[in-house]
C-alpha cells in the first residue's frame, strides 16, 4: 500500500478515537485504542517496539521503544500531555533516525482539536 494511504488511514484512525474518548485519558489507552484500529484496517502494527542503538559497531540496547510501527513504514508517537515541547520532536527525529523509517507521527490527544496535536515529521 502507497506511504501516504497509510499515512491516512493512521491520521483517520487518530481522529476516530480522539472523537470517541476525547481527552483526558493516559498515553496507554490512546496507544492500545490506536493499534487495535489500525489492525481493524489491515494494516501491519507493532507496538512499543525495542530500539537499539548502535554506537561504534556495538549494539546497544538502551530502552528506547517505538509506540507504533505501522507497515515497518511510519513511526508513531503518542503523547498525553498538556502540550507538545521540543523535547518530543527530538524524541520521533531520533527515533527515525535509529530506525532508518523515513516517516513519523507525533500525537498528542490531551488537546481539545486533534488537529492541534498533530505533527508530521519527515527525514
């Protein structure tokens, strides 16, 4: 399936939950929410997906993890928080940067709007 249909259907998926549940609630609701929709679209997901990072050759497994992997194609950061801080667009550009995914979605879903939690990050 095409990178943005994809893309889209995360994004649709996103706002669904959002207008079912609303804010308010932990980034593990919205994160478990999210992968069972996107599973019903069938698409490909894996959640809190080990990252390691590797230095100098040495594969270091550090704890970082991915919240969604959809399709091996786009990460997926979900956030609960009051609004997003610099901190959490270094977070995803790392993140793609270890991963070698070229595509990331930054979500914060303790916002009234979606649309206003919403960052699309590209490499």
């Amino acid at each position: 399936m095409d990178l943005e249909k994809i893309f889209k259907l995360v994004l649709d998926s996103s706002f669904k939950i959002h207008t079912a549940l609303g804010p308010g609630l932990l980034e593990s609701a919205y994160e478990e929410c999210l992968y069972y929709e996107l599973l019903q679209s069938g698409l490909k997901v894996r959640k809190q997906v080990p990252l390691p990072l590797i230095y100098q050759e040495v594969k270091l497994e550090v704890g970082y993890r991915v919240d969604l992997l959809v399709e091996d194609k786009i990460i997926i950061e979900l956030k609960s928080v009051e609004s997003l801080a610099d901190i959490h667009m270094a977070q995803i550009l790392t993140y793609l940067k270890l991963s070698k995914c070229k595509l990331g979605l930054l979500v914060n879903f303790n916002v009234r709007h979606l649309k206003d939690g919403i960052k699309r990050v590209i490499l």
